[in-house]
C-alpha cells in the first residue's frame, strides 16, 4: 500500500504532485497500460450511448480516454501535471487534453458522463466534497459519473509512493463514507464494486462507484 506517513489536510501541495508526477510518469504509465481498471471503464462504457461528451479528470497519460474514445465516446481530459498531459496527448492523438486543474470550471449541464480514475484521491477530502457538487452541476440530468479511489481510512503525505521514494498527497476512503457524501448531493449510486491489486511494488483494495445525476 502506499502508505500515509504525515497525516492531515496540512500536507497538500499541488507543486508536489506535479514533481511527483514528473517522476513516476513512465511507472505510472505501465501500470495504466496493464489495464487493470478494465472492469470498471467497461462498466462506465455500459451506461453510455454512442457519442456521448465524456469529461475525464485526471486523465494522467490518456490510458482510460484511449480506450473511451475507442468505443465511440467524446473526451475531453484535463490534469495538472504537463509531463501526463505531453504524454496523453502522444499516446492518444485526436483527444483534446488539458493541462489544468480538474477544478477548473465547466458550463452546467454539459457532460453525458464524467469519469475521476484514481484522481480525486490526490486531493483533501475536504476539497473532494466541494468538487463533487461541481462535478454534480457540470452533468446533464441522467449524466453518469464514475469514480475509482483506494481503500483505506488515512489522508495525508506518502512519502514513497508507487515504492519510488516520491512524496504525494493521499486521500483514502471507505466505500461507506463515498456513498455518503455522494447521495448528499444528490447522485443516485447505482454500483459499488471492489477490486484487490497487487503489484511488485504496492497492494492495495480499489473502490469503484457508479452514480447518476437524477432527471428530474
Ligand atoms: C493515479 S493517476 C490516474 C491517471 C488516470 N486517471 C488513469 O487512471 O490512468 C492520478 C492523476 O491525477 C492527476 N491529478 C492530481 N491532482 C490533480 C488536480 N488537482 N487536477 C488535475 N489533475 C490532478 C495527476 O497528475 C495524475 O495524472
């Protein structure tokens, strides 16, 4: 597990997540590309109709938008770190990428579906909680929204993340307290799934929730 030494909201600093990210590009490159997070594209893909306006945030190094836009769907990415955004924009020629912070803002009612593939969990939980209600308004009702995180009940600063000796902002969640601050703002979670992953250099048990932003 990528584990949280400095806990506390203190330790955020997006400087550092965008240093980190310049180092473990390539790692975190390969670990997209083994697709482990298959289940739960296939699983957002399901729910979508052919065409429809995709905004991912935190779309690192365009592994999950490749594979969206493959099956037919508009993406749009954006992510704070250029080193992933260059790299997205290599891999996945077409997809227009954005070098921003996934807090920047968007028109409401704008997306058919918004994905945060292992995002979010780079930000303070308190800052999740103000995000979501954005994400919420930039949908259009009956928009999907999926969001994967890690398990885990700590934030704070891990200090050797991906086993790379990197320091960045980690949030974890339990699946109860996502379900929570999720229905509070009205989107309607309608899967919840769990995956454990091990690799050489971490283990971890992923959630992954499935939602909707009602229609009426
Ligand atoms: C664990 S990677 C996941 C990448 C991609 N979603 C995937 O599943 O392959 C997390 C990504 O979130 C980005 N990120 C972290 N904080 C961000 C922020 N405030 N705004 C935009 N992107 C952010 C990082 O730069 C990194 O590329």
């Amino acid at each position: 597990m990528n584990e949280v030494t400095k806990r506390g909201s203190g330790h955020y600093n997006k400087g550092q997540i965008r240093s980190a990210y310049a180092r473990v590009q390539e790692q975190y490159n390969d670990f997209a590309l083994r697709e482990t997070s298959k289940p739960w594209w296939d699983a957002f893909l399901a729910e979508l109709q052919n065409g429809d306006l995709i905004l991912d945030l935190g779309c690192g190094s365009g592994i999950p938008a490749c594979y969206l836009s493959s099956k037919g769907m508009r993406v749009i990415g954006t992510d704070i770190s250029p080193e992933m955004i260059s790299l997205a924009k290599k891999q996945v020629p077409g997809v227009p990428f954005i070098c921003a912070d996934m807090e920047m803002p968007w028109p409401e009612n704008t997306f058919d579906g918004i994905c945060a593939f292992f995002s979010l969990l780079h930000l303070p939980k308190k800052k999740t909680v103000r995000l979501l209600y954005k994400i919420y308004k930039w949908m259009k009702p009956g928009g999907v929204f999926v969001i994967t995180v890690v398990e885990g009940t700590k934030e704070g600063l891990c200090e050797n993340f991906m086993g790379e000796g990197v320091a960045i902002y980690l949030s974890y969640y339990t699946k109860e307290e996502l379900i929570s601050s999720l229905s509070t703002i009205g989107f309607v979670v309608t899967a919840a799934r769990d995956l454990h992953i091990r690799t050489e250099n971490f283990e971890e048990t992923e959630i992954f929730l499935l939602t909707r932003k009602p229609t009426d």
